[in-house]
C-alpha cells in the first residue's frame, strides 16, 4: 500500500466502467418497467447518463457505498429527461430504477 492512501480508497472508475454500469442499469430499469425500449432510446439514455455521471464523477466516487443517495441524485438529475426519452411517467421510471439498483 502506498503511503497516504486510505485502506479502503478505490480509484476512480474508467470511462469503459462507467459506461457499462451506466448501460447495466439501464437494462434492469427498463426490464422492470416492462416496457420495450427502443435500442436507439437506449442508446440516447446510456449517452445522457454517462454524462451526467462524469459530470459529477468525485460526487459520486465518495457516496459510491452509499445507494440510496445515488439513487436519490439519479431521480433528481436524471430520471427526467429519460421518461421523457422513453416516453414513461416519471415516478414509475424512478420506482424502476431504485428497484433495479437496490437503491
């Protein structure tokens, strides 16, 4: 281990990572809210989420055990623009996604 560093401190995630979490996630919402999604609505979603996420990278680093808040920013950063992407009501797609996420 290396001086200064915290026992339980993990590196940031790679954009490869994030963009598979981001698509993962994505994936169980939707199953949940057993509605086809169109895979080019998928696309656009993973593609806004990833951003979001990098966005607020170091947030969401340091809250990364914490799931109920990052499911809380997801609601309140994201989960609009998605139902309006995939064309959903808003507090399904939030109750999917928490359910998806353990959140």
């Amino acid at each position: 281990m290396k001086m200064g560093q915290e026992k339980h401190s993990a590196p940031l995630p790679t954009a490869r990572s994030i963009r598979r979490a981001c698509s993962n996630e994505l994936y169980r919402t939707a199953k949940r809210l057993k509605q086809y999604v169109p895979a080019d609505k998928m696309e656009q979603a993973e593609k806004l989420y990833v951003k979001r996420v990098i966005g607020h990278l170091l947030w969401i680093a340091d809250n990364r055990s914490n799931r109920k808040a990052l499911a809380d920013w997801w609601e309140k950063e994201v989960s609009a623009e998605i139902a309006e992407l995939w064309n959903v009501d808003r507090t399904r797609l939030s109750e999917a996604f928490r359910q998806a996420f353990g959140g």
